[in-house]
C-alpha cells in the first residue's frame, strides 16, 4: 500500500506543471477513478480542506489523502512522494537555468507552456463547480470572490472567514425556518 502511494504522488509531483492546483485532477483521476480509494464527494470535500488549510495545496492533499488511505505513515508517505521529485527538478533547473534563461528556444518553451498551466488550472475548477451543482448564486458568489481577490487585492483568507461566517447564517437561518415549520 505504502509502495503504490509513493508511486502515485511521485509520478504526480515530477509530471505535474504548474503547481499544486494542477495536480488536483490527476490526484481526482488516481485516487478516485482508477484505485476508488476514495468517493467523488469526499475527494471534493478534501481539495475544499486543503485548499483553506494554510501551506501548499500539494502538499495538504497529500497528507490528507495518504491519511485516509494509510494513516499517519500514509501522510508521510504521500507528502514525500508529493515534494521530492519537484525539488530535485528545481533542484536542476536552478543549476542550469541562469545559463539558459536568455535562450531564444528556452523563452519560447516557457511562452508554450503557460497556457497549458492555465488550462490545467481550469479545468478542475469547472470540474468542481459542475459537481457541485453551482447555480446563479453560488456562481455569482465565487464570481464576486475572485474579482475580490484579482481585482481588488483583498486578502482570500478574508474571503474564506466571510464564505464561513455566510454560510452558518444561511445554515442557522433555514434550520430556524425548519423549526417553525
């Protein structure tokens, strides 16, 4: 179990192109469709976690993931996994990126590769917004949050206390309407 942990998050950690958010559907596509360690929901439920937890996305998924599978060694396992190859990759492109960083065909591998971050980091989010059922309001609330956080430079910690504050009142309020019914 230990050793095909390792495997999955350090094939993910070398593969993956523009940082931890997109490696969300590939840890989806191995952890929930081809070894079904886990459901859809709780896979939502825990990106939803990690993503508000403080520190690296990757890294939060890993350890809650490798949680789930395998305890606590399953956490360490995973978070390993998850950095190493990614650090000995940098480890070599810092070594010889200073070198190379003025090349005409290493810019223009760079400019190609940039969209392909972008797509990567959309496509979980529509994915998660589809599950999620997102209608007008919920899409207008994320909507709102992100020209928040691009436009107007606030903090997104200031918007996860507001989403939490927002959505215990709206709890509160329905369960209070429940009750009087």
């Amino acid at each position: 179990m230990y050793w095909k942990l390792f495997v999955i998050f350090a094939k993910i950690g070398a593969f993956t192109i523009g940082g931890g958010v997109a490696m969300i559907p590939l840890i989806e596509r191995e952890i929930v469709y081809k070894n079904k360690w886990m459901s859809d929901e709780d896979f939502l439920d825990m990106i939803s976690i990690a993503q508000s937890a403080p520190g690296l996305i990757a890294v939060n998924v890993a350890i809650f993931i490798g949680h789930k599978i395998a305890g606590i060694r399953g956490s360490i396992v995973a978070t390993v996994a998850s950095v190493l190859p990614p650090f000995i990759i940098i480890l070599l492109v810092a070594a010889v990126f200073t070198t190379f960083k003025d090349n005409a065909t290493v810019q223009a591998v760079f400019m190609g590769i940039r969209p392909a971050v972008v797509a990567l980091i959309a496509a979980p989010v529509i994915r998660m917004a589809i599950k999620n059922r997102l209608n007008w309001i919920t899409g207008s609330i994320a909507v709102a949050a992100t020209a928040l956080i691009a436009f107007l430079k606030i903090s997104p910690v200031w918007i996860i206390v507001s989403a939490i504050t927002a959505g215990i009142v709206i709890a509160l309020t329905r369960q209070d309407k429940e009750v009087r019914k």
